[in-house]
C-alpha cells in the first residue's frame, strides 16, 4: 500500500483540508492517509488542545474509512516528524510512506530535524503552493534515496488563522462557509475561539479538591525515565612471573542485550523507573536484575535528555555511577554480563575510550564541541558496540570519578577490607591511567588509611604491611 502521512495543527481543520485529502484518495495517489494533528506545545497563536482538534477531524472524515485521525504526535507531544514517520513505518512495515506536504514547505525543508533522514528512509509528496517556486529544493533533494513526487491540486487560500478570528470578531456565519458543517456545530457549541473562550485547565481553582475533580492527566506530556548504571571495579591484571610490574585494570561492567532495540549490543545496566519506587530504589533493582549485584555503593552522576538518545520515545535517564571491588562480585554475574578493562585518553578535541574482556574488545570514540563562551558538550564520534548513548554516559562517569578520587575517599568503595599502600596505590594509577611517585601519594594519603598489625606475603615480594579505610 501507498501511505500517506499528513500533519498539521489543524486548528481548526477546513474544507480545504477536506479537499486535499480528498483528492489524493480519489486519484489513487494513497491507499490510506494518516493525519497527525501537531502536540500542544506548538507555538500557535490561540492553540486548541490536541484532543479537540482530534475530535474535530473525526467529525469531518467520519464517513471515510481509509482516513485515520492519530493522537500520536499530541500524546506523546513530539516535535519533530521523523519520529511520527517511524511509527508509522512500524505500524505499516513494508509499505510505502509518504509525507505530504506544501511547496512552501519544503523551501526550509533543510531546516526540519534529520531532513536527511527522512529523505533517505521516506518519500515525499509536494503539494504545490501558488506563487511558490521550489525548483531549486526539488532538484537538490532528489538525490536522496526517497522518492520525491509533485502535484497540482485546486486549493484556495482558506487559512485557520483567518477562520480563528472570524470566531474572535463573532462573525460565526462568515466562517461556517470554510468548515464542514459538524465541525462548524461543534465549535459553536463549545465556544471554541471566542473571546470569552477558557480552556478549564486555565481555571483558577480555589481547592484541591476541586483542581483534582477536573483534572486531565492526558492532556499533559507523557515521557519515560530509566536509570543507567556506571559500575567502576578494579582488578589484577595477571602475571606470567614474579618480575613484571604489578599493575591493576580499570573496569567497567556491560551487560549484552538480548532483544531490540540493539539486540546483541552492548549497554549499562539499565532500566525504566517504576511508578511505586524512587530513583535509587531503581538503580539498585537494574543491578540486581541485569547483573545479579546486591549492597552496591551507587550516587547519582547526571540526567542525559537528548530528545533523540532512545529510539523508542522520549526517555530520560537518570545516571548513577557505581564502584565495587571486583573480587567480591564476580562469581554472582550473570552471564550476559562482563567486566570490560577499559582505557582512557583524553586530548583538546576528542577522548579514547577502548573496551576489552576475555572473549570480546572495541573501540569507540566521544568528540568535544566548544560552544561561544568555551563551554564542552560532547558528542559520540565512533561507536559501533554501545547502545543508546551509554558511550557518553561512560565517558561522564569515567571524568566524574578522576575528579572526585583527588577530594574524596570514594576510592575505598573499589577496594577490600584490607589492603597494602601499594595495592592502593596501583587503583589510583589504574583510574588515572598515570604513574604516581610513591612518596607523594604515602604522604596524600597517611590521613585516610590506618595500619594493622598484619602483613600480606606475595610470591617473590617482601611481606608488605597491611592497612584498612581509617574511616571504615
């Protein structure tokens, strides 16, 4: 089938919204149409909410089954079309979706959010506007994978904005001559447009009583939050003898997903908040279900809102960022789940970050964009075994945790009950990806460590005396 995708405001829907659909239906050109009524947020001047422009364009198409009148843009309040064409690409897989739209239109078509996108992955039809001359943008996006298709439909003038105001100045009868006759009646009737017209949730009500009793949660955006954890281990990296250096992996924990979105890619461990528990509660939950790890230290790193980072809505993620030692966790993993030693290399434009366990290793890399005033925002340059944004999440975690091991103890959380200077030591040079001078760091860190009366024996090594977090 031919689908077409037709958004606007719709505020309010005319004949010459009627038309135009018509027409294309009767042509042949589309099998179906769908239109998308725009979400409240839109910047239009006397905005009527989505549910009654809704309403008003089942009203004019009541009699025509091959016109479907969607809430998806309004409910979920999007902005930008490419996401309402996926969904409808995943409602009609294998068919062929157009989206309609005026010649005035696509003058700034170049403007519009993933244009490129939508032209690669959709196709056009361009409905010409008079005294509109898009030669130039025709040509210039036909080298896109979509088709891009023109027409010539008899249309007039007629505008919502001038309807608006003939509603406005009380001249009703004026204004029924643009509209479909149970459109027409249903403004009547409910006052929209007038200038005494108050939308009940613009009230002001006098208890909460009363609020609540007229209250409409559908009206307002619905998003989802998850919480993505960052869960930071350091451990021995082996020795084929006594000689070699000792030094210690910087560890991130990835568990690899079993279903889409990004099947078989690797994640954080993550998940969407429940209405019945908060943030932390969350976050310690994802742990317990995604990799099996209970009693985990855990604090809140940073929220990542990019309107595009899940391609399944509008998802928040809350972030936490995690630190254990590795020793005691590593059996209860489950299987899905690895430690990866990850290394670390920043410079002024970009960061390295490489990923490796036993079976499986990756490279990736986060590019930084200066704006102005020299402030960093980053952004994913390389990656092709991460899902969502969790390479960014990583990257912010990694730069919070460097940060906070040279003003806080939260280095203690990475280690066992008892431990040497060295074994110490050789963490912090693990998470800085440095080499520190042994009586520089003794000296930094005499305050936060207290010694035993134990000594631990190592292989070839001389007994080194053992110490425990003074503030355990």
């Amino acid at each position: 089938m031919r689908i077409g995708v037709y958004g606007g405001c719709f505020n309010p829907c005319h004949l010459m919204h009627k038309k135009l659909v018509d027409e294309l239906l009767d042509r042949k050109y589309f099998d179906r149409i769908i239109i998308l009524p725009t979400g409240d947020f839109y910047n239009k001047s006397n905005l009527i909410k989505g549910h009654i422009r809704k309403r008003m364009l089942e009203i004019m198409f009541k009699d025509d089954n091959r016109v479907i009148v969607s809430d998806y843009e309004f409910k979920n309040n999007l902005i930008y079309t490419f996401r309402s064409l996926d969904y409808v690409s995943s409602i009609y897989k294998g068919d062929e979706i157009y989206f309609i739209l005026g010649s005035d239109n696509l003058l700034h078509f170049d403007t519009w959010k993933r244009y490129e996108y939508i032209l690669d992955n959709y196709n056009l039809l361009v409905v010409n506007r008079e005294n509109v001359d898009a030669t130039k943008e025709i040509e210039r996006f036909r080298k896109y994978k979509g088709k891009l298709e023109i027409i010539n439909l008899s249309l007039d003038s007629t505008s919502s904005s001038n309807i608006r105001n003939l509603f406005y100045e009380n001249k009703e009868d004026e204004a029924k001559k643009y509209l479909d006759k149970g459109v027409y009646d249903y403004i009547v009737a409910n006052g929209f447009y007038k200038k005494d017209y108050v939308d009940t949730e613009e009230i002001n009500y006098e208890t909460d009583e009363e609020f609540l009793k007229n209250y409409n949660s559908d009206a307002y955006l619905k998003l989802s939050v998850t919480t993505d954890i960052t869960l930071f281990g350091v451990s021995d990296i082996k020795k084929t003898n006594y000689r070699e250096i000792d030094k210690k992996a910087f560890s991130v924990l990835l568990v690899k997903r079993e279903r889409p979105p990004f099947k078989d890619m690797w994640c954080l461990p993550g998940g969407f908040l429940s209405l019945d528990e908060t943030l932390s509660d969350c976050a310690k939950r994802v742990l317990m279900q995604d990799a099996g790890l209970d009693s985990i230290y855990l604090e809140q790193l940073y929220t990542f809102d990019d309107i595009d980072r899940d391609i399944r809505g509008r998802v928040l993620s809350c972030s936490y960022m995690g630190l254990v030692d590795i020793n005691k966790v590593e059996s209860n993993i489950r299987p899905n789940a690895r430690f990866f030693n990850i290394t670390y290399k920043e410079n002024k434009n970009e960061i390295i970050i490489n990923f490796e366990t036993y079976d499986y290793k990756f490279n990736t890399k986060v590019l930084k964009v200066y704006d102005d005033f020299g402030l960093i925002s980053y952004k994913i340059g390389e990656n092709n075994d991460l899902a969502f944004d969790h390479l960014l999440i990583i990257a912010m975690s990694i730069m919070r945790l460097r940060s906070k091991i040279n003003y806080t103890d939260i280095v203690f959380h990475m280690m066992p009950n008892k431990f040497t200077l060295k074994e110490l030591q050789l963490v912090y040079e693990a998470i800085l990806d440095k080499k520190l001078l042994d009586p520089v760091f003794r000296r930094d860190i005499k305050d936060k460590v207290e010694k035993l009366n134990e000594v631990k024996s190592d292989g070839g090594h001389r007994p080194a005396t053992l110490y425990k977090y003074r503030n355990n």
